[in-house]
C-alpha cells in the first residue's frame, strides 16, 4: 500500500500540532496576566479549589471527546504544574524586580 494517501491525514495532524500549539501559548498568557493579577492583588498563587474544579472539568471533557483516561488524567497534571510553576517563577521574579520582594 502506498504512503500517499496518508498525505491527507498528516496535513490535518500538521495543523491540528498548530492550533494545539497556539492554544497552549495563549492558555500560558493567560496564566502570565492571573499571576500579575494575582501579585497587585495579594493572592495567593496556589488556589487548590480552583485547580480541582478545573481538573474537573478537563477530565469530563476529555471524557468527551473520546481521549484516553490515563493520557487525559497525565497530559492535565503535566499542564497544571507547568503553568503553576511559570506563575509561581513569574510572581517571584516580579516581586525581585520590584525592590522591596513584599507588597
């Protein structure tokens, strides 16, 4: 059987890989803009509450959308330390940055 007709499907995982990509860029903004709300704001950076509704969420999407459990549980852990720590290194640099390291 011949490669060729799997052009189609790569083309379409090439620019799925793209969006995922953007996504998850925009998805480390936004967590960029919570930390330095959450520094003027004297929030802490580590809200559990808000972690397990969101791991809710996520998982009952994945759920949804057919994904594995194991990958979808692993690929949310994976997610939600990654932005944590760029939060929680983002609300330490700013705070450095600022001279005095307290509000």
């Amino acid at each position: 059987m011949s490669q060729d007709g799997l052009e189609p499907y790569r083309r379409r995982l090439d620019g799925l890989d793209d969006e995922i990509g953007r996504l998850l860029g925009e998805r480390f903004e936004v967590c960029r803009e919570i930390a330095r709300y959450k520094l003027e704001h004297e929030i802490p950076m580590m809200q559990p509450h808000r972690v397990e509704a969101v791991r809710e969420r996520y998982l009952a999407r994945a759920e949804e959308a057919d994904l594995p459990a194991e990958f979808a549980a692993d690929f949310h852990a994976l997610l939600i330390a990654a932005t944590c720590k760029e939060e929680d290194e983002l609300m330490a640099a700013l705070e450095a940055s600022s001279g005095s390291g307290e509000k």
